[in-house]
C-alpha cells in the first residue's frame, strides 16, 4: 500500500508514483522543474525519486523518513496509537461476532489496517522493523481481547451449571484490594494473549479458519508499517534527460 510521509509531501507516493506530466517533457524543461512534495519552482537541478521530480532538501527529508526508526519517543508514540486503535478494533470485533454470530475476516483486516494506520500517524509516516513487530503483535493482541468477553460468558455459564443452590446465594465478595486488582490484570492479559491460540488448537479443523483470519488481519498490519522503498537518482540538470544510474535505494 502506498502512503505518503505526511501531508506535506501528499502527491509523492513510495511505493508507486503517476507524475503529473509524461517524462521528458516540459516537466524538465529549461522553464524549470516543480518538486512534487514542497512546490518549490527549480531552476538549476532536481532529484528523480519514484520517477517524481523533488528539489534537494525534500530528498533529504524523503531520505530521513525512510531511514529505519531508531528514537524512542516516536516509538513510545506508536505503542500509545497503536494500543488505542488495537482496543477499537477489538470492539468492532466483538460487536460483529456477538450480532453475526460469525467470524468475519475482514474486520481481521480491518483492525490490521486500523493499528497500522495508527502507527503511520503517531510516526509521522515512519516504517521499519521494529514498526512492523509492534504492528503485528497489537493486531494479535486485538483479536484475542475481542475473544475475552466470550471467553468469560462461557465460563460464567459453566459455573452456573455447575454450582449448588446454596452457593448460587452465598454473599457477594468484598471489594479487591490493589494487590488483588493487578493479579487479575495479569491474568486478563495472559488470557488474551492466549485465547487466540487455544481458539485455532482448541476448534480444529475449523481453528484453521480463524488463523487465516488472524494472519491476514496481522499481514495487514506489516505491510502498512513497512519502511517506505525510495529509488533516487540525480542530481539532474534542468533541461537534461533523466537518465543517470539510481545512487540509493
């Protein structure tokens, strides 16, 4: 999928780019050249990157943003999107498994797109390794919290069946002291993190069905948050052919 950086550089796509006049014509005339990404009219040289003409500073930057992601305040950023938009797709997941009764893949999709395009947003359009680790696993971890409240139905359920009158009216517990309360956090979150996998080995043949949702739910998600492929070449006199080798990629 192709995204630009940011919205500066919004006709300047990565990974395919349609520039705004055929090649060689009066795009790199001796009139000048227009750098798709600022708007800036050049006069004496430009850069070709993804066949889109851009002035040096903007190569510059694309350079940068392409670069892995190595500060960890952007990446901190990400895990705060990412987190946000994985409990979004969570609810969306589970509103449509408890209305359909269904498992439907493309809200798998949907939340792969939707945690990758948080993550995009929180790093100004970054890619990267890490990125796509981070992407892959909120989409996991967004699966399994949709699959929570069904997993503690059927466990309420059972222990209704199973549970003796005088049991059914014993008094309530008391409120859970802070110690207590993480306990059960944890527990959550190991639950969680657990319910997709015994949903897939707990249900074979048909398990097989929800991995594939999972897996393209979590494909999604990793290509959205690939670092951007730049191919450069130039600097390019204006007037002249674009024709030299690529320099970086």
């Amino acid at each position: 999928m192709a995204m630009s950086p940011d919205s500066s550089s919004a006709d300047l796509q990565f990974d395919t780019v349609v520039p705004s006049q055929p090649s060689g014509l009066s795009l790199h005339s001796s009139a000048g050249v227009t750098c798709r990404s600022c708007g800036t009219t050049l006069t004496d040289e430009y850069y070709d990157v993804n066949s889109v003409s851009v002035c040096d500073q903007c190569r510059t930057r694309l350079e940068a943003m392409a670069a892995p992601l190595q500060a960890w305040g952007p990446f901190v950023r990400a895990i705060l999107f990412g987190v946000g938009a994985a409990i979004a797709g969570a609810v969306l997941y589970y509103a449509v498994i408890a209305i359909t009764n269904l498992e439907i893949g493309i809200v798998a999709i949907a939340i792969g797109y939707m945690v990758g395009y948080a993550i995009r947003r929180a790093t100004g359009g970054r890619g990267g390794r890490r990125l796509q680790i981070l992407a892959v696993a909120l989409t996991y971890w967004s699966v399994g919290l949709a699959y929570t409240p069904l997993a503690f139905k059927e466990i309420a359920k059972q222990e209704r069946s199973t549970a003796s009158p005088a049991e059914s009216t014993q008094t309530p517990d008391r409120p859970m002291s802070g110690g207590r309360l993480v306990v059960a956090l944890a527990v959550v979150t190991a639950l969680t993190l657990a319910l997709p996998v015994l949903s897939v080995f707990g249900s074979l043949p048909g398990g097989l069905i929800t991995a594939l949702i999972m897996f393209f739910g979590m494909s999604q998600a990793w290509r959205m948050t690939a670092a951007p492929r730049l191919v450069i070449s130039g600097p390019f006199r204006i007037g002249a052919t674009p024709d030299a080798p690529a320099v970086s990629s």
